[in-house]
C-alpha cells in the first residue's frame, strides 16, 4: 500500500472477515450461514469501495478473522490488498475500537480519523467526505444508528477514541453513552445523519432498497423472499 503521504482523513472500516457461521450470525435463519457470509461479504467491499474513493484520505481495515477462509474470498483478498490493513486488538468492542483510532494514528501520523463498521453498505464516499470535513469545526462526530448505536465516530485527534473505550456495546443506549462520554471528555461533538444496521433479515431488505447499486443491494436480490415479509 502506498500513498501515506497524503494529508486527508484515516477511513478505518473496522471489519470481520466475512467466513460462513462467524458473521451475521443473526441472520440464520432464516438464511444459511454461507448465504449470511455472502452478505457481509458484500457489505465489507461495499464499505472499503466507499472509504477508498474519499478524495484525499486513506483507507484502512481494522480486521478480524481469516479472510482466507472468507467468503467472496478472491475479491475480498484483492480488496484488502488495496488498502492498509492492521489487526483488531483488545478485550471487547469498546478496547478495540480505541486500538483502531490508536493504530491508525501510528500508522498515519497527523490524520483525524474517521471509523465505520461494515454493516451500513449504504454509505457513500460523499457521506464519509462530508463527515471528515466536519472535524475542522469540531473535535468529533458522531453518526447514531436506528437501533439506539452509532455507524461512524470522527476525531479530530484519534486520541480521543480512548473516551469510549469503556462504553458498553450492544445496547439501545449505545450511542447516547458514546455522545456523553465524548463529551465528557471535553470534546465539542457533532452530530451526522442517522442511518440503519444491518442485524436482521429487515435491516437487510431496507438497506438493499436504499441503496440499489451496491454488491450488497445485489446479494439481497438473489435470496429468496422471508417468509412472512410484507
């Protein structure tokens, strides 16, 4: 990977290799877990294709797990090879992240960094570009998520993802306890547009239709219809 010595945003897609029965797990059923991989598989490239084209930054994926045992794996192979690639590291989630933003500081010195997980597919380079381009006004932002948690977390000095390293995941008040916690850091945070995870077969079938264009949208449409969907 090349090209570090640009001076826009780090673009972390914090991300699990996408491998039959060890992602999107919720999913099943009614999908089978390869159908389920499938489906983080296209979230994931969707992701680094959206994090790779933010003129000026720099992507990188935080990853977890095998990617050769991955599904979609050719792709996902040549899409991780495009980018940085640093390993996950710390006892749960909230560790994790903060390794992230920390990882990405080391590698990339001087860059505010901007993370986003794989499972809003709908996100754009335009949104991403957008929210990086806030943290010159402010020292972070914040993008909630539908079900009580956040798609996306910017600082303007990664150092301050250390403020919510202690905060719980998983919740329906994950997101507000993010927000008070960077603020109870002393950090002025703004707020991006809220958006949809992808957890549930749901989820699923309204992301696909909001973004008709991606691998993601595309994966959507070669399953079958759930049953008892309206």
């Amino acid at each position: 990977m090349t090209g570090f010595g640009m001076t826009g945003p780090a673009l972390l897609v914090l991300a699990k290799a996408p491998v039959p029965g060890l992602v999107k797990t919720r999913l099943c059923p009614p999908l089978t877990p390869e159908q389920a991989a499938d489906l983080a598989a296209a979230a994931l490239l969707d992701s680094l294709a959206a994090a790779s084209a933010v003129p000026g930054g720099t992507a990188v994926a935080v990853l977890t797990g095998d990617p050769a045992r991955a599904a979609r794996g050719p792709a996902v192979g040549a899409a991780l090879a495009a980018v940085a690639v640093v390993a996950q590291r710390g006892e749960g989630l909230g560790a994790r992240i903060a390794a992230a933003h920390a990882d990405a500081a080391a590698l990339l010195p001087g860059r505010p960094t901007l993370q986003i997980g794989m499972d809003t597919p709908q996100v754009t380079a335009g949104l991403l570009a957008d929210a990086a381009a806030r943290l010159a006004d402010v020292d972070a932002v914040l993008g909630p998520a539908t079900d009580g948690g956040w798609w996306a977390l910017g600082l303007r000095d990664p150092a301050g993802a250390a403020f919510v390293a202690e905060v719980p995941t998983s919740r329906d008040d994950t997101g507000a306890r993010t927000l008070a916690a960077l603020r109870a850091g002393g950090l002025r945070v703004a707020l991006l547009p809220e958006l949809s995870d992808v957890d549930t077969v749901d989820d699923a079938l309204t992301v696909a239709a909001l973004a008709p264009g991606t691998r993601f949208a595309a994966a959507v449409r070669r399953l079958p219809v759930p049953a008892g969907r309206a």
